[in-house]
C-alpha cells in the first residue's frame, strides 16, 4: 500500500506494508542516511526527529505517524540551512566510522533546540541513547559543546 | 516486525475506540508503540491508535495531579508542575529508557505492559497513585495501582485514562534503581515517601511512610516491616542502621546476580537514600 507522510518538510508517498517500523519504511523508501542498528531501541543509530522530538525510528510503527513531520540528517541540512552540527563533530573529531554520526546529530539538534546552552551533564542525558562504539564520548560531548556556541553566536 | 497485513483504526473518542476493540478480539490499544513492538508477536490482527483522543496532558485539579495516558515520560519530566509527589515521578521516569525511547513510552502503556524492569512502578505504590480506565462495556472504573496490579485483569481489553497522583505536603521522599551500568535497565527499583511530621520538641519524625520495591517476585513488594520501624521516629544514623534489620524481599536470582546479592545491594540503597534525608530531621528553632 501507498501513504502519504511528511518527510523533511515535503509530502510523499511512501509504499509500505502496515506492520512495518518507520525505519524500514523509510529505508525502503530510498532515505537511508537513517542507519539499521540493533532495531531494538537500544542503539540509537536510526533516530529521526519527529515533530522536532528525537525519537528511534525502529520502535515506531510507521503507520501511526503518518500525519506528523518526520526529519532525517538530510532534512536537517535543508530544514535550518546550517550544517553548524556536522561540521562540529567533523572539527573536534567526532567521527569515526560516522555509523552513529546521523543519530548524533539529530539528537544533539533535538536538545540545542529546547537549550542552546547545556551542560555537560545534559549533553550525556540527551545523548543516553545514542551509542558509538569508535571513538569514546569525549570527542562527542565536545562537539555538541562547540555546536551550542557557535549556534550561540549565529 | 509485526504481521504484514495487521489493520489500524484510528478512532477520535474513547467510545469508538471501545467500540473497536469490543469488535476485534485480536486487536490492541496502541499509543507509543515501544510495548508492542518488542512482543513481536504474528497474532495481533489490529492496532487502535489512541493518538487522537484527548488523553495528552499532565494538570493539576484541586488536591490531584492528573497525567492522561498517552503523556510520554518526557512530557512529564518537563513539566513545570512543581508538586512533590510530581518530582518524585519525574525522578522515577527521567532514567527509565533513554531519552529517545523516553519521548515515545507512555503512562498508558507502561501500565499495560509492566515490565519487571519498569522504573514507574514503585513510585505510582509509594504514592498510593490511582488510576482510571475503561472497559469493553464502557464503564470507567477508578482504582489504586496496587489494586489494579493485584486483579487479575485482562489488561489488553481495559483502555487506560489517566494516572492520579495525591498532592501531598511536607512530602520526603528518594527513589533509587539498581544497575549494571548508569545506562541501563534496572534489576530492581525502590521508592520511599513519608510525611514529614514536626514534633512538639521541634524534631521532625517521619509519618506514614511507604516503601515499595519492584523486580522482586510476584513484581512487587511492600516493605512493611521497616515502615512500621520507622513510623514516627526521628531518622538519625542509629535508627538507619536498625532500620535495615527489617529490610527483607524475596528476589530471583539471574545471570547477573544472585538472590543474596540483590537484597544486599537494596539494603544498601535503602540506607543511601535514607541518609540523604537526613538533613530533613535536623531540629529547627521555632517549637
């Protein structure tokens, strides 16, 4: 079957069957910078923003959010016209395999949105459900660090 | 992955959500999903989402606080409520999941659902928390939690309301989570409240407290003994050391930890949080 959704701020229709998660709905329907991790709402790599909210994809049954915005790490990019977050992770060195990079972003996003200025504390509450098995977290705390001060200054 | 060819409804009133369900034995209340996805199960035919119905809110009523079913546990840690006993929720869900799967697991569910690791629990029974739901004859029903955990229900055919939490004052109170890791699902929660009464010295006492512990067998466990211990006594280091002689539940042991250990490591919580009180039993100048 085919059903209208609202993807990066654009209505398309996507084809799925009724049973299907929003990430295996959206992988097959050709967005696939949201990554399959554990598809058990542990990992965090295939986070989505839904109505601005940071939420895993792989724990939603796509059918009962056909009427709500759903933004990918591309929508991001055109969603705001800044790469401010991306360009964080990259400059502090971030990013590893960037597997996890699409969820990082998105769930930093969700938090600078409601609190440009977190603390450390904050930022690791934010991020509780986004893991990476590269690089640490240190790198990823300062990245969103770096990214609430330039979003700051903007 | 569900069953491809599962139905949706998407009723806007209760009534013809009820109407749905009394309908379609196979089908479930649905609203955010995380509870039914992991049964995987191939038998549920349909899915009611509830989304439209007006069962999102979190607001105070006189002497209540009520939490409509469909709230996430985000919503309600961000609420700007200020009650005590809605702090001492906000406590117990703000490290349940993480945030993205807070954003998405509602009252609704999680008291459907129930898992032994839910971090809702022991608070909603230390709080003596009511709730309302509806049944396939339409009639809605109030109950404590506790007694809606102990009737033996068919859960999946009562569509939750709301969840009321007392307003209480000069409320004290800690909740604590045993983990592996900080990240992790609990093996156990344990919640404490009480009233804190001030005596004719100038003392404070502790009244009526309630202590529940979750992850326990038969899921839950009021700790009886040590609240009639410490009913109306003035918490200091002596009294917290006594305490923990009445401390007992009954646990099973898994891959991870032993019966023993586990009630070694709630005596140990109980003790942590029963000191951070402490400063609330320092004697004031005004008798």
């Amino acid at each position: 079957m085919n059903t209208l959704f609202t993807v990066n701020g654009r209505k398309v229709r996507l084809s799925l069957h009724p049973g299907q998660t929003l990430l295996r709905v959206l992988r097959d329907n050709g967005y696939t910078e949201v990554k399959c991790g554990c598809e058990e709402g542990e990992c965090g790599s295939c986070t989505v923003l839904l109505d601005g909210e940071a939420v895993p994809s792989c724990q939603i049954l796509a059918m009962s959010v056909r009427n709500r915005e759903i933004t990918t790490v591309k929508g991001l990019m055109d969603m705001d016209g800044t790469s401010v977050i991306p360009e964080a992770f990259a400059e502090t060195g971030a990013v590893q395999c960037g597997f996890c990079t699409p969820g990082m972003v998105l769930s930093s996003y969700a938090l600078l949105k409601g609190n440009p200025a977190p603390s450390e504390e904050e930022i690791k509450l934010a991020l509780d459900g986004n893991i990476c098995r590269c690089t640490g977290y240190i790198k990823i705390i300062e990245a969103v660090k770096l990214a609430a001060v330039r979003m700051g200054k903007k | 992955m569900l069953n491809r060819e599962i139905k949706w409804y998407f009723p806007e009133t209760e009534e013809e959500a009820v109407a749905v369900k009394r309908e379609n034995v196979d089908t479930l209340y649905h609203a955010g999903g995380t509870g039914i996805l992991r049964t995987k199960s191939q038998k549920i035919k349909g899915l009611i989402d509830l989304s439209a119905l007006d069962l999102n809110y979190i607001k105070k009523e006189g002497n209540t606080i009520r939490i409509g079913a469909t709230s996430t546990y985000s919503q309600i840690c961000k609420t700007s409520l200020t009650e005590a006993s809605l702090q001492m929720l906000k406590g117990a869900v703000s490290r349940a999941g993480s945030t993205l799967l807070r954003n998405r697991i509602t009252m609704g569910g999680s008291l459907i659902d129930a898992p032994y690791w839910s971090d809702l629990f022991s608070t909603l029974l230390c709080l003596g928390a009511h709730l309302t739901y509806r049944r396939l004859d339409l009639t809605v029903e109030t109950c404590t939690v506790k007694e809606f955990l102990d009737r033996r229900l068919k859960k999946e055919n009562v569509l939750i309301r709301e969840v009321i939490l007392p307003v209480k004052e000069d409320l004290i109170f800690f909740v604590r989570r045993f983990t592996r890791v900080f990240f992790d699902y609990p093996v156990f929660n344990l919640a404490f409240c009480a009233k804190r009464v001030k005596k004719k010295g100038g003392e404070y006492a502790i009244g009526e407290p309630a202590i529940f512990v979750t992850g326990v067998k038969r899921f839950y466990r009021e700790l009886t003994e040590a609240e009639e211990f410490i009913n109306n006594n003035i918490v200091d280091s002596r009294l917290i050391e006594e305490c923990m002689k009445h401390v007992d539940a009954e646990f099973t042991p898994d891959r991870n930890f032993g019966a023993e250990y586990k009630l070694l490591m709630l005596k140990s919580l109980f003790k942590d949080g029963l000191e951070e009180l402490l400063p609330n039993f320092i004697k004031t100048g005004d008798q």
